[in-house]
C-alpha cells in the first residue's frame, strides 16, 4: 500500500483529499495541544522541545487510537493542512506530522511517499500529473491544462 503525502496551507489547497490537523479547527488526534502552539508562540520553548512534545504527543494519540492513524495512512493521496505560512522555516508540526506519518507507514506496511508542499510549482505539478495518471487538481491551476 501507498500514500502520496503532501502539506499545504489552510486556503491554499481545497482538493478532496485536503486534511486540517490544526487544534483550532481540524482533528486534533494529529495537532499539537494549544499549550505547546502558545509556548512555542511566545517564545517560552524552542523548536527542538516543540518537536520532541508533538512527537511524544503523537505517539500517545498512536497509541490510543491506532484506527485514526490508520485510516489517515490509507488514503492513497493525503494532503495534511495548518495556517502556517510555507515559507516559515518548516517551523510547522504538518513536517512533523509528514515525518512521523513516514516512520509509521514503515512500521505498519504502508509506503508514504513525501510529495511535498502543494500547490506545486506547474511545471512540477504538470510532470507530476502526467507521470502518474493522478486526477487532475482543483484550484485555479487547472485551467492551465
Ligand atoms: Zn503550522
């Protein structure tokens, strides 16, 4: 089994297989708690500590609810959304998430391949398109082709 993984910013990508993990609006078995974004926010904790609570976080939620990881895991094409800019260093837990979600495809049999941020640039996305018979995309690209 596969999953073509990709990340996004909440209103950047509206495809079917768009995915909020954020606290604030999203399924929070996959976002960080509110404590750790205000911490990490105000400046109280660096990125090094953000990372090791969400990844401790995450493995809790694994743990409790393997059914939730699961199904994320077999959807075949996922893209997983935060309001985060793209361009904000990867200080986002949705790398996080990508990078977790690979460990754990591997531990459970599922081949995660990272796809990266969409939208992506058109003449990547075209290759993309083209090489592996995906449905075209929603978006304002799509009269491109
Ligand atoms: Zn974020």
């Amino acid at each position: 089994m596969e999953l073509h993984l990709y990340t996004a910013q909440i209103g950047k990508y509206k495809g079917p297989d768009a995915y909020d993990v954020t606290v604030k609006s999203g399924d929070i078995n996959f976002a960080p708690t509110w404590d750790i974004v205000q911490a990490w926010k105000a400046g109280e904790i660096n990125w090094d500590t953000y990372t090791q609570r969400y990844r401790e976080l995450m493995l809790n939620s694994y743990k409790r609810n393997q059914g939730a990881w699961r199904e994320l895991l077999e959807k075949g094409v996922l893209t997983i959304l935060c309001y985060c800019r793209a361009d904000d260093d990867k200080h986002c837990h949705r790398y996080l998430l990508a990078d977790f979600l690979i460990k754990l495809g591997d531990k459970i049999g599922v081949a995660v391949i990272n796809e990266g941020e969409r939208p992506l640039p058109v003449k990547e996305m075209a290759v993309v398109t083209r090489d592996k018979d995906y449905p075209l995309l929603v978006g304002p690209q799509q009269n491109l082709f």
